[in-house]
C-alpha cells in the first residue's frame, strides 16, 4: 500500500464496535487506507510521480515542493 509522500499517511488500524440493544458490543478489527492518488509534480524543475494523500492536494502542498 503506498503512503502520502509528504505527510507520511498511510494504513490506520482501530476498532468496529456494533451496537445493538440485546447483546454486548462485538468488536471487529478494521483497517481504514489513506486516500492516496498517483500525480505527476514537477520538482527542482523535472516532472516526477509522486503518491500523494487527497486532503495534500486539496490544501496546494504538491506546489510547494
């Protein structure tokens, strides 16, 4: 799984807690990936690919490498 090239995100691991009235909460482990997209940059003046998270592109940090 590739991580976020700039700030470093990549797998989160936690818990699914279901809830119902009768019965106790069952807990399940669960995996949440980054959400990670394949972009072309340009950096030090060369065009490069680079795996960078959504929420990097959406705040502009993939042009200020």
């Amino acid at each position: 799984m590739p991580k976020c090239e700039i700030c470093n995100k990549s797998i989160n691991y936690g818990r699914k807690i279901s809830i119902t009235r009768s019965q106790v909460a069952r807990r399940a482990k669960s995996k949440q990936k980054a959400n990670v997209k394949r972009v072309r940059v340009i950096k030090d003046g060369t065009p490069q690919r680079m795996y960078i998270c959504t929420r990097c592109l959406r705040a502009g940090a993939a042009h200020n490498l």
